[in-house]
C-alpha cells in the first residue's frame, strides 16, 4: 500500500470507544499513521495514549501540539512518554496555533511565532537527545533544562504551515512538514517553498517528509456533503491565517464575501457565498474510486504522505468509518 496517514477529529459526537475503534480500523486497513489534532476541548496526547494503547503497528502523530499553550521542556516530555507508551511510534507534530486560541483561550500572547517554532524545536530535539539544556533565545530563557535521560529512538518533528515562511522554516528543521486544506493548485508553490528553507539550511528537501490533510468524504450523494463542507470551511474562514491561505489559494473573492456576510452577521449569505470551485479544490467527495483518483493525484503533485481527513456527513461515525474503509488493503 502507497502511504497513507488519516486525521482522527476528536468529534464530540464520539465516544472514547468510538475514537479507539476508528484508530483500530486504520491499523487494521493499513494506513501508515493515525493523526489526532486538538479541539472541541479534547487534547492531541491523551487520544493518543488510547491509539497506542488499543493498536501495535501504526504510527501516531500529535496533528498538532500548539507551541503557544506548552513549554519546549513539556513537548519534550509529552515527545518521550507518548513514544515510551507507543514502542517507538510517535511523531512530534507542532504548529503555532492561532492568537483567538492563545490570548484568548490560554492567556498567552501571540507573538513571535516563527521565532518561537524554531526555539522549540531546538530545545526539544536537545532534550530528547539527553542534554542539559541551557538556552537564551529570542522567546526562551532555559537555565537547566533535562528529562534525566536520552532517548533510545530519535522523534521524527513535523511542523504544521500554511504560508511561505512557516514552510520555510519547516525545510530548515524539520524532519515532516504538514500541510492543509491545500487545493491542487498550491502545492507545487508550497513545496517550491519548502525547499527554499531546506537550501538555506544545506538540507536535502528530499529527506523531508510531506504530509497534507486532504478533507475526504466517500458518499454516493454528493450534495449531502455541501452543507457540512460549507460549515467546516467557514469555521476556518474565521481564522486569519486560513482566511489569508484561502485567498492566496484562489478563492479570495470567497473569502471577502465570507467576511463581509459575518461582519454583517449574514452567516446563510456567508456560508452561499463559498462557491463548487472552492469546495471542490479544498476537498475531496464522491464515490470511492473517484476520491482515490484524487488523493493520487496529490500524491502525484509532491505529497509524499496524503493524510485523509474525514468530516460528518451525516451519522459521524458511520461517515468517518465509510471514509477510513474506503482506502487501504
């Protein structure tokens, strides 16, 4: 089987044992890796505790770990304990998040994300690797800083970009970059980026790995999934990093309807004005031989790991099991 990743949604429709069997299946269908990402209150390390837990084979990934809501010292002990439990299956996936999130939900503001992405990866990395860490950056003042012991098995880290310098900064140090809501036509300019950073650094891109959520849903109705796409969609909208991605991808008349309607407080008029095209490059939906087509299209375009991304079409569970079945032995 070609790689393959699938993101795991802590959907609050789901119970821990609807989470753990979806997990379970990805094994069993042979995807390479299970990636959980935070939200609806639920956080990325404790899921995969369960995964490693209930599984043996597949890889798990935090998809992702905001650098804004925890300590470099802390990633690095979620890094040691989640692959201790795992038997050296973890990757380390990190992301700055988004500043609603971190000054409003943390406390924490949102400055120097780029500045605070590179320190922690440095510090977590020389964490991991036994040292005692003293380090004055721009963002981090480490006295001594130490999880006691090295690590038996490097933790691969991907960092999360959607903009030039963000991929830049992931072809500097990261091991994996992980990319979303990437239509078609931005990836070639995203890894063009990529590589900009890896050469900066005197990396090889090729040894970087690439990894993209694909949002996915596998329906024989495929107006059934206009309404939960459109949703999802203009929930990222509202960020101002995706709002800028999204018009930098094509869709900026979209996204300056979007926000006049919200401004207006219009969200039917919001939600009409995101258009087939747009739907249509964020996503993939229709049958399943036609959402393979797509997913091997973007493979074919320089993503060396599709991540599938299921979303609710109707009945949560039954939509992401119908999805994860869809690819895979």
């Amino acid at each position: 089987m070609a790689r393959l990743g699938v993101r795991l949604d802590p959907n609050p429709q789901f119970t821990s044992e609807d989470s753990i069997d979806l997990a379970v299946l990805a094994e069993r269908k042979g995807y390479e890796m299970v990636w959980a990402p935070e939200g609806g209150w639920r956080d990325s390390p404790t899921q995969l505790a369960a995964y490693a837990m209930a599984t043996k084979r597949v890889k798990l990934g935090t998809g992702i770990l905001p650098v804004f809501s925890r300590t470099p010292t802390l990633m690095a002990m979620t890094a040691s304990s989640l692959d201790m439990i795992s038997g050296h299956r973890f990757a380390l996936g990190l992301g700055v998040g988004h500043r609603g999130m971190a000054e409003d939900g943390h406390g924490v503001a949102f400055e120097k994300p780029m500045t605070r992405m590179r320190e922690t990866v440095e510090i977590v990395r020389r964490l991991l690797k036994g040292e005692t860490v003293a380090y004055k950056g721009k963002v981090f003042d480490v006295k001594r800083g130490s999880l006691g012991y090295p690590q038996s098995f490097p933790v691969p880290i991907y960092i999360a970009a959607l903009g030039p310098q963000m991929l830049e900064v992931a072809g500097e140090v990261a091991d994996g970059v992980l990319m979303n809501w990437a239509s078609p036509s931005s990836i070639g300019e995203a890894l063009t980026h990529l590589e900009v950073g890896a050469t900066r650094a005197g990396r090889r891109v090729q040894d970087i790995d690439v990894g993209c959520y694909i949002r996915t849903a596998v329906v024989s109705d495929v107006e059934s999934v206009r309404g939960p796409l459109k949703q999802q969609i203009l929930r990222y909208a509202g960020m101002e990093y995706y709002r800028n991605f999204f018009a930098k991808t094509g869709f900026a008349d979209e996204v300056q309807a979007i926000g006049r309607y919200l401004r207006e407080g219009k969200t039917e008029k919001a939600l009409e004005s995101i258009s087939e095209e747009m739907q249509r490059g964020l996503a993939v939906f229709g049958d399943a031989e036609y959402c393979k087509g797509e997913i091997e299209k973007r493979r074919r375009l320089g993503v060396k790991m599709p991540v599938v991304a299921p979303f609710a079409v109707g009945d949560a569970k039954g939509s992401y099991k119908r999805t994860v079945e869809a690819f895979g032995g």
